[in-house]
C-alpha cells in the first residue's frame, strides 16, 4: 500500500465581489488529488482536497516542497500501525519535517490542502464516510444533521440594496435560517442602512450575521459596536486584525452580543492565545477555525484539545470556507455547524446533488470519504486531474 503520485493544479475561483479588505478578481485555489495503488469498488482510490477561498493557490509549496517529503519516504512509515490504511498523522509529520515553528506563511495552507485529500482517501480506504470514520475513532455517536449558514452578501459593482436584499430573500427561500452580509467596505452610514435594508427583508424569517474581514481599528470598531448592538444579530464577525487579541478583548465592553472570529488564525497554538488574551466568550461566541487553511484535520484535533483545556465546548465551533471537509467535521466530532456559499466560489463550494437545505440544515449522504464523487460538477474537475 502506497501513495503513487501526488498532483496539484491551480484554478481559477475569479469574481468581481470583495469584502472590507480584498478582491476576488484574481483569486485562485489548488486542487490536488492524492493518488494510492488501493482499488476499492473497481476504482484506484485517489483522495482530494482544495484550499478555502481567500488564499491563494499554493502550487509552489506543494509541488517544491510537500509532495517530494511524502514521495521520497519509505511507505510503510505512512501506514498505520497494522498496515491497513494510511496514517493521517504520520504523513503529516513527514510533511512538517525540517519546518521550524511559528510564522505560519502560507505552508499552513498548502499543508491543509494535502491533508484534506489524505483524509479522504484513508476514508474511502475504509470505504466510509469521513464523519462516521471520525466518530468511530473519538467513540462518539456520528449526527448526520448538521446547521448551515448562507455567507454572501459582499460588496459588487452596481449592486444596490435592492439587488442586496433579493439575494439575501433567495437563502431565506433556499431554507437557509442564518444569513451573512459583509461590511467595513463602505462606510458606517452606508453599511448601517444595508443592514436595516436586509433585516427589512428577512423580517424574523432568518438572523443575520455580519462581517468585517477585519478591517477596523478599535476606534471604528467601537463605533460599529455601538451602531450594531442596537440589532439582533446572530454574530459581529472577525472585528479587527486576527492577531490583534487585545482589540477583540477590548470589544467585550461594547459589545455584549455574539462574537465571532479564527478563520485566519492557522495553529492551535493561535487558537490557544486567542482564548487566553482575546477575551472570548464560551458562553455565547463562535470559533471559526478553518481546517483547510489551518494544517488540516491532524491540527484540528489538536486545537479541539485545546478548545477542551480552556472550557469550551466543540459546539461553538462553526468553521470557515463552506467545504464538504469541514461537513464531515461538523457531523463526526460535534461542531456547532459550517458556513456554506450556495452561489459563490464554485464548484468547490456547496454541497452534494440532491442536498437541501431545510430548516437551516442539511442531512449528510452516506458517500464514502468526503463525499465529493456526490458533487458532479465538482467530482469532474478532479477526476481530470487524477486520470
């Protein structure tokens, strides 16, 4: 049992939509497929990932450097202890081997995107699907229901409050119980009126979350803050720079409401100053960790360990990016739920054929892995890549 090759390509995921701080006009992602000399159900096994949207593809990385540490090691050192199936675990170590600690750069992604692949192999290996895989190993009860949230809502060219608001009533219409807009983009005026144009809209149908990709400096965010707690929002995303934990502490004072914030922090170790110095709220915020872009599954754990240490439960956690990886997370391990993208950053957003949305959640097919072969859009694009 062995991996054969590992490929990668870099895709365009471009729009003309942005955020308080970026652009999406030349964004990209990788796509790589893990492929093994494993036949299950008449099909080689062939694992896939993809980085989240707002990072950019790592194709350097992973080609230059992460790949070459898996492929030139003896095999069996990637196997688990009975030689079954892969080792998540060991073949991350291999990955991070003569990588020094801190200052994540961009290899965290680039190693989260490999990660995601090996975990789907290793599942389809056991010919599973990755949340029940999981279950089984923590010895938890698998819950195939799992709550989304429809993230959109960014500023476009020409795209007025009207346009604003009809998007928005789509999710609603869609099941979706949670909507996210962004802001920060604008200014408080202007961003003031677009949220009372949405809440208009959605009229107790949904909770509406806002986000500004952190883009303030505490005078702003308190500003904001006070403009903001006068709604009954369902969170008051990332507020400032993600390192910045004093500011999110100081927002403690101004904002009692739900906070959230830790797309961008990429180490549990980041997650570990965030709960210490970051003033976070067990009892009422959010964690948004986002395993892809973050090291993968195998940190993941490791930062869940830590959400243990400091009293908070796994329900708080509801990650970033709107991939299938963190679904199965969310519906294995007993995350509070995922963010989803139904109209943006496809294919690799959403979920498989035939998945509705109901009530604000979804139910997860029973498709060995990930489940990405349930996408057809998305199942072609790497089956390109892989054959």
């Amino acid at each position: 049992m062995r991996i054969v090759d590992i490929r990668e390509v870099t895709k365009p995921i471009s729009s003309p939509i942005r955020n308080a701080y970026i652009d999406f006009s030349k964004m990209t992602a990788s796509l790589v497929a893990v492929i093994t000399d494993v036949e299950r159900n008449g099909r080689r096994v062939v694992g896939y990932g993809f980085n989240s949207n707002g990072r950019y593809g790592q194709g350097g990385l992973i080609r230059e450097r992460f790949r070459s540490r898996i492929l030139d090691a003896d095999p069996k050192q990637l196997l688990n202890q009975a030689g079954s199936n892969f080792d998540p675990h060991a073949i991350w170590g291999t990955m991070m081997q003569n990588e020094k600690p801190g200052g994540h750069g961009e290899r965290s992604v680039a190693v989260g995107t490999i990660d995601m692949a090996v975990w789907d192999a290793v599942a389809k290996i056991e010919d599973k699907p990755l949340f029940r895989l999981l279950a089984d190993k923590k010895g938890l009860q698998a819950n195939p229901k799992v709550f989304v949230y429809a993230a959109g809502g960014y500023y476009y060219p020409g795209k007025d409050d009207a346009a604003l608001r009809a998007e928005m009533r789509s999710y609603v219409d869609r099941g979706y119980t949670v909507v996210k807009m962004k802001i920060g983009g604008a200014s408080i005026e202007e961003d003031q009126r677009r949220i009372e144009s949405v809440l208009n809209e959605i009229n107790g149908d949904a909770q509406l979350a806002v986000d500004a990709n952190g883009r303030f400096d505490l005078e702003t965010a308190i500003a904001y803050a006070k403009m903001l707690r006068r709604y009954p929002l369902f969170w008051f995303e990332e507020i400032g720079d993600p390192l910045d934990y004093q500011l999110q502490a100081a927002m403690t004072e101004f904002y009692p409401a739900p906070m959230a914030t830790g797309e961008n922090l990429f180490s549990h170790l980041d997650a570990r100053n965030l709960l210490r110095y970051g003033g976070m709220r067990p009892d009422r915020d959010w964690l948004q960790f986002d395993c892809a872009l973050s090291y993968g599954l195998v940190e993941y754990l490791r930062t869940l360990d830590v959400l243990h240490e400091h009293g908070w439960s796994p329900t708080r956690c509801i990650p970033h990016g709107g991939h299938q990886m963190s679904l199965n997370i969310a519906a294995g391990l007993g995350l509070g739920g995922n963010e989803s993208y139904p109209d943006l950053f496809q294919p690799y957003g959403g979920f498989p054929d035939g998945v509705d949305v109901i009530d604000g959640h979804i139910i997860m097919p029973e498709l060995p892995g990930i489940g990405f072969e349930g996408k057809s859009d998305l199942i072609t694009v790497m089956r390109d890549l892989a054959e």
